[in-house]
C-alpha cells in the first residue's frame, strides 16, 4: 500500500483551501487594522493606567493606593521590591476671609513608609508621618481635619503611625490610621484645605481620631480584597471590605468620659470603567451610666455615622458625591452634638494639559427637633482653578468658596465667602 498515495495526496486540496482560508483572514485584518490603530490601542491603555494611577496617588490615604494596584496588577504586586522611603508635601496658602487673612501652612507633613517582604507573598509595613500648624488658629473654622490631638510639640502633631502585615489578598494593621469610613469620605475629599466637613470624617473639632472616622486613633484594622465576582457581577473588579475596632477612646469635649468601644466598616464595588460605589458605617457605644453627664453637650446615645457614596471618571474628569446620616456625632462650633445628615461634591475638569477647573459643594444640617443646635449651617459652593506641574502632586492654585455656613449653635451672621490661592509639592527619596 502506498501510504502517500493512498491517504496523504487526498488531503492536500483541503489543507490548500484551509491555508488559502487562513491567508485571506490575516489579508483583511490586515487591511481593517492598520498598524496605527494597534499603536493607538497601546496608547489608549497607557492612558488609562496614567488616569488610573493619577486618581489613586490624589487619595489621601496611602494604603487605599495599594488596595487599587493589588486590584489593578495583583501579579506586579508580587514581585515589587522592598521599600523605605522617605517623603513629604510642602502646602502653602494664603487664604482671605470676612474675619481676617491668614498665611502658611495648609497640610504639610513629612514621614517615612516602610515595606519588607520576610516570608513568600507575606510583608511587613509601616508607616510614621507628622504634620506642621505653623499659622494662626482661625484655619481649624475651615479645616477641621487638618489637627490631631497627638501633639508632639507646639508646632508638630501625629498624623499617622500604624504597623502591620500584608499578603496578597489582605491588610492588617495597628496604630493611628486612616479609617474604614474614610475609605468611602475619601472620594469628595479633594479640595486643598477644606472640604470634608459634611461628610462627618473629621467631627467634634478632631481629625476624626477618637470616634474612628477620620484618622483614627490606636485601631485594628483589616483590609481584605474578595475574589473577583462572577454571574452578573462579572464586570465589577474584586470587592474591598475594610473593619476596624478601638476601645476606650475618649469623646471629644467631654472630660474624663470615654467611648466603650466602636466598630467601622467599608465596602465597595469597582466596575472596570472606572466606576465605584461604597457604603460606610461607624459605631462608638456609649456607657448608659455617662449619659446623664452628656445631655448637657447633647450627647443622648450612641455615636453612628453612615455614608454612602458614588465616584466615576475619565482620562480628563473626575465626579464624586457622597450622602451622610449621623446621630450623636458633628458638633457646632461651640462643641454642642446634634443628629444630622449632609451631602458632598467634587469634581475636576482638564481644560488644556496642565489646567484643571474644579468644583463641588458641602452641606449639613441638623434634623428636626435637634434645638440645641440653633441656627447652625454648613453650606457652601466651591470653584477653582489648577496649574499643575505633575498631576496632583505639584500643584498651584486658586479657589473661591461661597459659603453661606452659620457655624454656631447661637445666632450669628453667615462667613463670608474665603478666597484662597497656594502650592503644593509632593517629594520622596528612597533610601533603600
């Protein structure tokens, strides 16, 4: 039997049709995808990954930039080297006010990050970061979360101080840090020097310490990324579930009284065009036995805050709002609790390569029946405009805030409106 014949010359006109198949395919896509189209494709995804990177580096808190790139590239975050840097953001404003002018330091900090990786896929971490009030006291009006009650001196507070361990998919932490509510505050939180004051993240004239929504002080925290979704979540990217918990931390302007304890937790949902949603919640119990003493600040329960919150962007935009409900947690300007609910904006807008126009609004008042908190008010529009160096990181700017906010619980004229322009330059050196 001539196997060549027999079995192998058969074959070849459908190997020669399949081939001449095969050859027409690659010749129209060829034709339908010029090489400038594929360059572009790449240009389009190197874009994303700048806007991406551009939008989490605007963040206040570090680690939710680690929790977007384990998401982002879990494989790259494998085989990052370990790292000790130090860093720092010089912030100078000058700001004038119906009250008076102020000049000087609007959020400078300086700290040094640390991460070791002592087993496979198993770091260690840490952090230690100081912030500077080097100018008069009217600015804590307007930006309530820029002070700690950890002071180091006259001029140096604690900002920040947390260890921890990371693996792959998780955070775990002890120290001062930015909190699991701040997780879902942080989308509106991206003015320079105010903002976040309707959202309840720094409250009662504190960064937020104590009640464990700003920059909480001596918590345990975890933050756990979820396997990506299937069904019909399929187009969201891993969840995030942040929980956190304090014990024994005192509340703000009640002497010698504490909180039993409190317990935070975030959870969001990240589409892949860049589109997140997440809720937050917040308790600090309160002993029955301190409440008679605390009636008298307005204190009648239990601290709870809820937030929840949308954030969406582009290569050139960035939108963001959030909705607050708290009860026994914002204070008047004269340190007097109510039970309230506010809303926050912001947003961005590239208006050529380095000009940026920005705006957004923070409103808050209190519910009905809550007397003790008179006529206070938080309300007010923001605009501005940005010249930036490199992204948001080096920046100068220029803001207008139309405020119509009455801050005290007694009667008084609205602020003003508060104009303001500074700078902002980020730097860090890596020591290892």
């Amino acid at each position: 039997m001539n196997f060549l014949a027999d079995y192998m010359l058969p074959l070849f006109p459908c190997i020669f049709r399949r081939l001449l198949q095969c050859i027409a395919v690659l010749f129209v896509f060829l034709v339908a995808t010029p090489a400038h189209s594929i360059d572009e494709a790449i240009m389009e995804k190197v874009e994303e990954e700048a806007t991406r990177e551009r939008e989490q580096e605007a963040s206040e808190d570090p680690m939710a930039q680690q929790q977007s790139q384990k998401a982002d590239n879990p494989s790259l975050q494998a085989i990052l080297p370990d790292i000790l840097e130090f860093y720092g953001s010089l912030r100078y404003r000058y700001r004038e006010t119906a009250i008076d002018s102020v000049s000087g330091d609007a959020g400078t900090r300086v700290g040094i990050n640390g991460r070791l990786q002592f087993y496979e896929n198993f770091w260690l971490l840490g952090r230690g970061e100081v912030g500077f009030n080097l100018f008069d006291k009217l600015d804590l009006l307007f930006n309530s979360g820029g002070r700690s009650n950890n002071t180091l001196g006259e001029d140096l507070f604690l900002r920040l101080a947390y260890v921890g361990i990371e693996t792959p998919r998780t955070f775990l932490t002890y120290g001062k840090n930015w909190s699991t509510y701040y997780q879902i505050a942080s989308f509106t939180d991206r003015f320079q020097g105010t903002g976040a004051s309707a959202s309840g993240t720094f409250n009662a004239g504190t960064d937020g310490g104590p009640s464990g929504t700003g920059r909480a002080d001596r918590v345990f925290q975890t933050r756990i990324q979820i396997n990506q979704p299937w069904g019909p979540l399929s187009g969201f990217k891993p969840f995030a579930l942040n929980i956190q918990y304090q014990n024994d931390e005192r509340i703000p302007y009640a002497e010698d009284i504490t909180y039993d304890y409190s317990l935070g937790f975030s959870f969001m949902l990240e589409r892949t065009g860049n589109f997140k949603t997440g809720i937050a919640f917040n308790y600090a119990a309160i002993n029955n036995e301190d409440l008679p003493r605390l009636l008298s600040l307005g204190i009648d329960g239990d601290d709870m805050a809820l937030l929840l919150g949308l954030q969406w962007f582009g290569n050139k935009w960035y939108a963001a709002t959030t909705l607050s409900w708290m009860d026994n947690h914002m204070t008047t300007g004269d340190g007097i609790y109510f039970n309230g609910w506010g809303s926050e904006g912001y947003g961005h807008y590239q208006l050529a390569e380095r000009w940026w126009l920005v705006g957004g609004w923070n409103y808050l008042e209190p519910q009905n029946g809550n007397d003790q908190a008179g006529d206070y008010v938080l309300r007010y529009v923001m605009l501005g405009l940005r010249y930036t160096f490199k992204d948001f990181k080096r920046m100068i700017y220029a803001n207008i805030r139309f405020d119509k906010s009455r801050l005290s619980s007694q009667n008084e004229d609205e602020l003003g409106n508060v104009y303001s322009v500074g700078i902002r330059w980020d730097f860090d050196w890596a020591m290892l």
